[in-house]
C-alpha cells in the first residue's frame, strides 16, 4: 500500500480550525448559524475553530458545504478516474491532526449515488454524534466498534453491519484496546466530484486498464 498522503509537509500544513473559523467570518456566518446547518453543536464547532477537536471526514464535508468549500480545501482527497480500487495503491489520508485513516474505495462515474471508505480507527476514538442527508452502512473488517444511532449502542465485531437513515443523531467509535478496520459506505458526497449528471445523459467513464 502506497505511504500515508497529506496536503501538506507536517510542519507547514494549515491547521482546520484556522481555515474553518476564517471562512465562516468571511460569509458573515455565526457558529449558532453554521450549527444549525451542519448538524453539529456549537459547542463542538468551536472547538473545532479552537483546534481542540478533530472532525470525522464526514463533519468536515458538511462543515464545507455549509461554508461554500470543498474537503479538498481542507485537506488531501485523493481522486479517482476509474471504477476499480486496489489495495496495494489505494492512498492513505487524514483529517489534520486527526489519528483517523481513510482509504477510498469508491469509483468515478457519472450518475453514481454511494462513496466509500476504508477507515481504520484507532482505540479510545469517538467520533462527534452528527446528523445529515442520506444513509450509510459499516462493515468490521478488522477488530470491533460501536455505533451509536439514535441513542441505542450497537456492539460490532468482525463481519458485523449496521446501516441507518443518516438523519438520525449518530456516531461511532473504538473503546477496545486496539485498532479496527470498517468499510463504510454512503451517500454524502464526501470526494467533491459532481455525481449530477446520470448515465442517460452523459456516456458512462470507462475503466482504467
């Protein structure tokens, strides 16, 4: 598998809170404002500005869609020109200081509905409870995890899944004491590519060979 990727050399990277909290002052935004269109509470949100808390990938998304941005403004997102993804070339990538792998596993093509992840999550990670559009399902390929949905806990192990509305209030997390593997899969457009356009209406992208 290829090495770990970021954006930036670690000692000159943007921090997320800096470029978060400026852009949202740039649109005369409140955190009040920029809570209620995101689905996350304001008081993580300034945490998130303070550089005290790292979003999921997932809350990142939701935060830049509120902001007018890109994950790709945030941070490295790799991209895809093909409908096949490789283990042994797929590129590792973190959330700033986040300990939190992902991996994409998701192709490139017109019309398409679902993205998905590899996410490898380190022991004692919770990640902040989010609501947003759509829905999504876990797979444990490595280890165990919770996921929390609505208020009810789901302990899962290897070969477990849980799938929901991602409107209903939920978060994941790691209380073992090492790390899981889990295939995540979903509807949020997490890779900033436009899925509009449907195969009807624009040929269909090959694959790569």
């Amino acid at each position: 598998m290829d090495d770990f990727v970021n954006s930036y050399p670690a000692n000159t990277r943007p921090r997320v809170g800096a470029t978060v909290r400026a852009r949202r002052k740039d649109r005369g935004m409140t955190l009040d404002r920029l809570a209620s269109e995101t689905g996350l509470s304001r008081g993580f949100l300034s945490q998130v500005e303070n550089d005290k808390a790292s979003p999921s990938l997932s809350s990142l998304v939701q935060i830049g869609k509120a902001l007018g941005a890109e994950a790709s403004d945030f941070l490295f997102v790799p991209p895809s020109d093909s409908i096949a993804s490789y283990g042994a070339h797929r590129v590792q990538y973190a959330v700033p200081e986040s300990d939190v792998i992902y991996e994409r596993t998701s192709g490139c093509f017109d019309g398409r509905k679902m993205n998905g992840l590899i996410i490898t999550v380190p022991p004692g990670y919770a990640c902040e409870p989010q609501r947003h559009d759509g829905e999504e399902m876990y797979l444990v390929i490595e280890g165990s995890i919770f996921c929390d949905v609505d208020g009810k806990r789901f302990d899962l192990n290897v070969g477990d899944t849980v799938h929901f509305a991602s409107g209903s209030l939920h978060f994941y997390g790691n209380d073992s004491n090492r790390s899981a593997k889990v295939m995540w899969v979903g509807t949020l457009q997490l890779f900033g590519e436009d899925p509009a356009q449907t195969p009807d209406q624009t040929p269909a992208r090959t694959a790569d060979t």
